[in-house]
C-alpha cells in the first residue's frame, strides 16, 4: 500500500490503532505493525486487498473470523480483533518477534532431521485442534509459520477461514488463488468445493519435505507448471534430495503427499507420530541386515575367494533395496572366523538379522546353504539349501536376496526387482576371473590394485559387456591416483575411461556412479557433477556406505560441514568398523576436536591396526594440545603401513609442530629421495614444510598438487593440516582458482 493509504487506514482506526510500517504482504492482503492503543501493546494488523475484500463478502468474514477467534491453543497464534476500515477488511494479531520458518529456511536450505521432527509435532498438534474444531486452515506453507524461541506457532488462519466453495469461484472470478501452489494439496488446485482435514496434511507433508530437502516436492517457472506436475507426477522421494533422511521417513513423506485423500495420513497429528515412531516405539536397527561371510566348505581352499565373491554379491544385491539397511563387507569380513556369538556380531554391528551361510563347490556343481537370524532371539526366520549347477549361481543370489526381503517384509519397487533380476554377465570363467580380480581389490595395496586389475582385464576379454568388470578396473585406478601408487595424470584418464565404459553398458550400476562422482572430485574439481553422481548412486543403491563416504568428503571440501558429519555418520552406521575413521575426520575438519579424539579413540578399540584411525587420532590429540601423545599414534600408523608417504608425511608434520625439526627434517629427505624411485606426492611434501614453517615452499608443493590432482587436494579448504596457511594470500589464491572461496 502506498504512504496516501497508509494514512487513509491510520485515520479510520485512530481511536484503536496506529499503524507504523509494512512487515510483509502477499496476493491476498498486507502485514502492518501497529500498536493497540488500549492495551498498550505491539499488533500485528492484516488488511484484504479491497477486491478481496469485496468477493469475500462482510458478514461470512466476520462469522468465520468469529469462528478463528475462538481457537486457543499453544501453537496457534490467536486473533485479537477483527473488523472494518473504509471498505477495508482487517484482523489483528499479536505481533510475535523472532522468524519465519520461511526466513529459517532461505538462511540454512534445510534442517536437522530432530529439529524437523519437533516442529511437525508442533504444526501438527495446532493443525488437529482447528481440525477438531471444523477449521482447515487450507494454506499451510513456511511463510505462515512463526518461530517465536524455538516454538512454531501456526499463523493466518483468518484468510484460510474465508476460502469457502462458493467464495472460491468468486475468488477465482477476480484472478486471486486461495492456498499457495507450492504446497496445496490436488484437490485443492482443482477447485473441489469440500475440503477436509487431509487437504492440510497435504499442506503440511509438502512444508516437511522442503525442511528436510531443501526446496517442496513440486517446483516449476509458473504456478500453473506446479499444479500440472502435481496432478501428474508422483512426489519425489525426499531422499533423492537429502540421502541421509531415515526410511521410516521418506515414507511419512510419500505417504502424506499421496495424490488421493484416502492414501494420506487421516490426521496431522498420526503424520508427526510416523515420522517420530522409531524414537518412541521401534528398534532402530529393525530394518537392518547383516550379511556375514559364507563359509567355504569346499576341499580346495582356493576356493576361499569364490565363498567371498557370493557373500558380496548378496550384500550388493540386498543394498539396491531402498526399505533395508545392509551393513556393508568390510564390517562383515571381520567375523569369518565366527570366534564370537551371533547376538554379540550383531550387537556390534548394529543390527538384529543376520544372513549366515555356507558354500560347497565341486566340479561343475555349488551348493549354497543361507538363513536369516534372528541374533537377538536366536530365532531361524527363514533358510534354504541349493544345489545346483554352477551356471545357476546368480538366479541363487536373486532368490537369497528376494526371499531375506520378503521375511523381513521389505517392500520393493518394481525398479529395484529388475535390477536385482538382471545377471551380470553369462559367462562363468569371466565372473570367476571378476571374484578373484575383487578378492585382490580389498587388500587395499597397490600391489593389490594392480592385480585386481589384471583380473578385471581378463574377464572384460572373455566378455567385454561385463559392466561390473570396467567398475573393478576403473576403482582400482581411481585408488591407486588417490593413494600415490600411480602417478595420477596417468591413473586418472584410465579409471575415467573403464567407468564410462560401464555405465555406457549399465548405467544403473551404483557403484560406478560412486567411482564417476569420485573422478569428478579428485580429479577434476567439479562439485556440482560429483554430487549428481553421489545422489545417483544412493537413488540405485541406498545402502551404499562409500557413496556416502565420498559425498560427506565432498560436502566437507565445499565447507559444509554439517552435511559431511550427516553423511559420514550414515556411511558408519552402514558400516560400523570402516568408516569410523571418516567421521572422526570430519569432526576434526569441523574444528570439534573433543568429538574427534573420543570418537577415534573408540574406533581404535574396535580395529587396533587401522592405520588411518591411529592417524586421525594422532591430529585429534595434537590439536587438544597433548603433542606427545598424539605424535605416538601417527608412529603407530607408520608402523603398521610402512609403504605410506602419507603417514610419514604427517608424522614429519608432527615432529615439526613439537619442535622436533631434525627429525622432521630427516623425514623431508627420505621423502625426497624416495621420490627418485618411486612417485611421491607433492600434497605429501607440502605437509612437512607446512610444519616447519617454510610456507612458500610448501604453496609450491600445494600447486603443483592442484596442477597433478594429487592427493586429497580437493580437500584443503578445511583441512585441519593447513590451518596455519589460511590466510596466506598464495593459499586463498588457490582455493578461488579451485572454486572454493
């Protein structure tokens, strides 16, 4: 409104009100903050357009504000007054200072999963009483919740209150829309003339999904362009946005936004206690499933790696399904000696089922016995017995995978049968040739690598259509670049054409998508690419503990550290012993120092001989000033990997930090004259002069990194390593060539 009619409004409630400023406004009416004369308090004042105004019509306004007046409830903001101004319709509200959950929403894109679940229960619990009372509200959107201390409380039922059937043609009639489109529901934006309580749970499931990812379900260049996507399409799965939202509520989130009445939530009130439930009544551990090794009970042990290969092959199967958690190999591996109780493996591994099984190979014959377990209740749920011929192998891990979905009642997507269905190849020495070329990969050596990729190369000559081969071929290269085993101007263009190999043969491959994102990363600095690469990966394979890894190293490059921490924590949740080490690294990059050392000191309980985590938390206990102390946990970490220039690199790093300078120095030298026999990374050499002071020269070995994609230099934005180059100009130079400032 302009100043003139401010002034007009000002004049026609002088003896109630004085209006001061606009606060905000919309298609329907405008905010002005204005003080109550009588009671000597701050209001908020709602003033109708006059053509609103006019199609809604006095007396039903004024009956329906009567109704609104009457709602008294914690987390409804209330109405005062109500009434009339020169043609002008109003209500007053108390003017609550603090934040919309619109304005939460524009400064933090979206928010903690708890957070989010105590404020639904909030929405929710306002929603049931107007419900209760024969109110829908009808536009529920962020702009019409206020947080007032951390409260949501619930605002503008008045407008919501007018948009009855008959007013709505009437509405319409004047190019006004009631409800936001945004976020209302389909039958809403056809125009129907009864609404009930779901048409809000609708509402209300859409302000949820944009909470949790980022944006609402449906977004398009015009209000008409929503509303067809919602009359068309499905609601996306709020996990492709945000991969670390918990099943149980991307489901409340599908369900609330079910295109029918009848297929939501009756009432907001059972939408918040879904998406609430596990806290208050289920075992977060009941859709998990730990797939354990299959024991080789053939005569020949070198059949050890055949064994493995079907374990893995069942795992990966079982990680395509969205409704499981699946924990991942390298937890499992660690209890193929079966030296502790079935309850005890799966207290560690944070999961109550258990597939436990055996394989028998003979000629040209396997026999593959599998049960799933109850741990807890040592309870059989279901188990088999197959013999067959080899040949039938995969149609055996389909069954194993379908028939542990089934008794666990797993839902599965039309999508997520098909590609479990699909063979990998029909070539049987090939798929032998594949386990071993695996068998060799988790070594994690770069003789291990290499090896791995002789096998790899072997199958793809037998059967060149092997998808899941150029995967093998091109994680092993993509490794070696990271590690410094291979120079990686020459691993990196390798590993770059064996994925695009198979995804031009599979594109629905998880692991490649993971492998293609981690080229982007490391290799060619494209942020934006790799993430669209990690949430493909996550959309194909839900259970996939490195393609949350690697996105939380991603989120963690680009300084979101709150995400990175979210992603590492679910990586370790589907892997409780790997990827430990990962997420004390991020609470290191985060600056949560405590966090880290506690966190790597538990770890390092659970797997003594991980050199990374002895590394991690060497840096944590240094950066809490317990120099001695840490230094001795990165000895430990070169002690047990005596071939990595990168732990010897950081323990030079720490010897200069404690004022050791000769033997920092010492390490310097065998750093540069192993680099005369073998590639050494120059992101290895920067970590050394960093700790010694010599800060131009380590900028020198830093670009040259940045110039041969070495190391983790993707990553230098937040590394806890570089914290005293921060403010050198050559360093905030280098991140803005990066895109990283």
């Amino acid at each position: 409104m302009s100043d003139i009619q401010l002034e007009q409004l000002n004049s026609a409630l002088r003896q109630r009100y004085v209006l001061s400023r606009e606060v905000g406004h919309g298609g329907m009416a405008t905010v002005f903050l204005g003080r109550d004369l009588k009671h000597q308090r701050d209001v908020a004042l709602k003033v109708f357009r006059p053509e609103v105004a006019a199609a809604l019509g006095h007396d039903r306004f004024r009956r329906e504000i009567d109704l609104a007046a009457n709602l008294s409830h914690p987390h409804i903001l209330p109405l005062h007054d109500s009434g009339e101004a020169d043609d002008l319709l109003f209500y007053v509200m108390p003017y609550v200072k603090g934040e919309t959950l619109r304005q939460l929403l524009d400064r933090e894109k979206t928010i903690s999963v708890e957070r989010t679940i105590d404020l639904v229960r909030q929405i929710a619990s306002a929603l049931d009483y107007a419900h209760a009372h024969g109110v829908i509200h009808r536009d529920i959107k962020p702009e019409n919740i206020l947080l007032h201390e951390g409260v949501a409380v619930v605002a503008d039922f008045g407008i919501a209150l007018s948009a009855n059937s008959s007013n709505a043609e009437r509405l319409t009639e004047v190019g006004l829309s009631l409800g936001t489109p945004a976020y209302m529901s389909p039958e809403q934006a056809l125009g129907e003339r009864e609404l009930d309580a779901r048409s809000d749970v609708y509402s209300l499931g859409s302000v949820l999904f944009e909470m949790l990812g980022g944006e609402p379900p449906f977004t398009g260049s015009s209000a008409l362009a929503v509303t067809a996507k919602r009359l068309t399409n499905p609601a996306p799965d709020v996990r492709h946005r945000r991969p670390e939202v918990p099943p149980h509520i991307a489901h409340a989130v599908a369900k609330s936004l079910a295109r029918e009445p009848e297929d939501r939530f009756p009432t907001a009130g059972t939408l918040a206690e879904a998406i609430a439930r596990p806290a208050a009544h289920e075992s977060p551990t009941a859709n998990a499933v730990a797939v354990l090794p299959f024991l080789n009970l053939s005569a020949d042990p070198e059949n050890e790696y055949f064994a493995d290969g079907i374990t893995e092959d069942i795992i990966a199967q079982l990680s395509k399904i969205r409704a499981l958690k699946v924990i991942s190999r390298a937890s499992v591996m660690r209890y193929k000696s079966r030296d502790q109780s079935l309850r005890e493996i799966a207290g560690k591994l944070q999961t109550t089922a258990l597939v436990d099984g055996s394989v028998r190979r003979i000629g040209d014959r396997v026999r593959i016995v599998a049960e799933l377990i109850d741990a807890e209740n040592d309870r059989h749920l279901w188990a088999e017995t197959y013999d067959r011929q080899l040949t039938d192998v995969f149609a055996i891990q389909t069954d194993v995978a379908l028939r542990i979905a089934d008794a666990l009642r797993a839902e599965l997507s039309v999508d997520e049968r098909t590609r479990i269905r699909r063979e990998p190849t029909k070539d049987l020495q090939a798929y032998q040739l594949y386990l071993q070329g695996r068998h060799c990969l988790i070594r994690y050596t770069s003789e291990g690598m290499r090896k791995g990729i002789w096998y790899f190369e072997r199958a793809i000559e037998l059967d060149p259509r092997y998808a899941l081969a150029h995967v093998g071929v091109a994680f092993a290269y993509a490794e070696l670049g990271e590690t410094g085993g291979m120079e990686p101007d020459q691993a990196y263009p390798l590993a770059r054409k064996a994925v695009d190999a198979a995804l031009a043969i599979d594109n629905a491959l998880g692991d490649a998508h993971v492998v293609l994102g981690t080229l982007k990363l490391a290799a060619e600095y494209d942020w934006v690419g790799a993430e669209r690469e990690f949430r493909r990966a996550l959309e194909l394979s839900p259970s996939n503990a490195d393609a949350f890894d690697f996105f939380g190293r991603l989120c963690s490059a680009l300084g979101r550290q709150d995400e990175s921490m979210a992603m590492q924590r679910r990586a370790q949740e589907l892997d409780p012993v790997e990827h430990r080490s990962d997420y004390a690294n991020s609470l290191m990059r985060a600056g949560r120092f405590q966090e880290a050392c506690d966190e790597a000191k538990r770890a390092v309980e659970l797997d003594p001989l991980y050199d990374r985590l002895r590394a991690t938390l060497g840096w944590a206990l240094i950066r809490l000033g317990r120099s001695e102390e840490g230094v001795a946990q990165l000895e430990k970490a070169v002690s047990l990997t005596p071939s990595s220039t990168a732990w010897l690199a950081q323990l030079g790093q720490a010897y200069a930090e404690a004022g050791r300078v000769a033997e920092a120095r010492d390490i310097l030298r065998r750093l540069s004259e192993l680099a005369t026999q073998q590639y050494v990374s120059p992101y290895h050499m920067a970590y050394v002069l960093t700790g010694l002071g010599e800060y131009d020269q380590a900028m020198d070995w830093l670009e040259k990194a940045y110039e041969q994609k070495a190391g983790a230099v993707y990553g230098i934005k937040g590394s806890f390593l570089f914290l005293a180059l921060r403010t050198n100009p050559r360093f905030v130079a280098l991140l803005k060539k990066m895109n990283l400032a």
